[in-house]
C-alpha cells in the first residue's frame, strides 16, 4: 500500500532539503531502491519551471505575494 505525505508547516530558513527530497537528488535511507520506478509526478511543472523552488516563485508572483 502507497503512502501520501503532506507537509503543512512554516519553513524556517531554506527548503532545499525538502526539495532535494521531493525532486529526488536524496534517496531516503527506508526507501526502496527496487521501487523507484513506480515514482509517479502527479502535478507537471508550468512551462519554463524546471524545479519545485522556480514553481514555488513563479506562484508567488502571479498571485501578487512575496516570501
């Protein structure tokens, strides 16, 4: 059975060890190499956005907000 995680907590400082997380550049210890391939990206970046951090900007600027 698959497992769904949602974070809903303030970020202090930086959130690059969550997006390494997320994008994949960390593979946590309990996870199972042999299963990766069943990854699946439910939500595509907007065009020209290339990672979760770009996504995250381009949002905040198109809602009229800052960090």
């Amino acid at each position: 059975m698959g497992f769904v995680v949602l974070h809903m907590e303030k970020a202090h400082g930086s959130d690059s060890g969550t997006t390494a997380h997320i994008e994949r550049f960390i593979i946590p210890k309990n996870a199972d190499p042999t299963r990766t391939h069943l990854n699946r990206r439910l939500i595509e970046y907007p065009d020209g956005v290339k990672d979760r951090s770009a996504a995250i900007q381009q949002r905040l600027e198109e809602a009229g907000l800052t960090r």
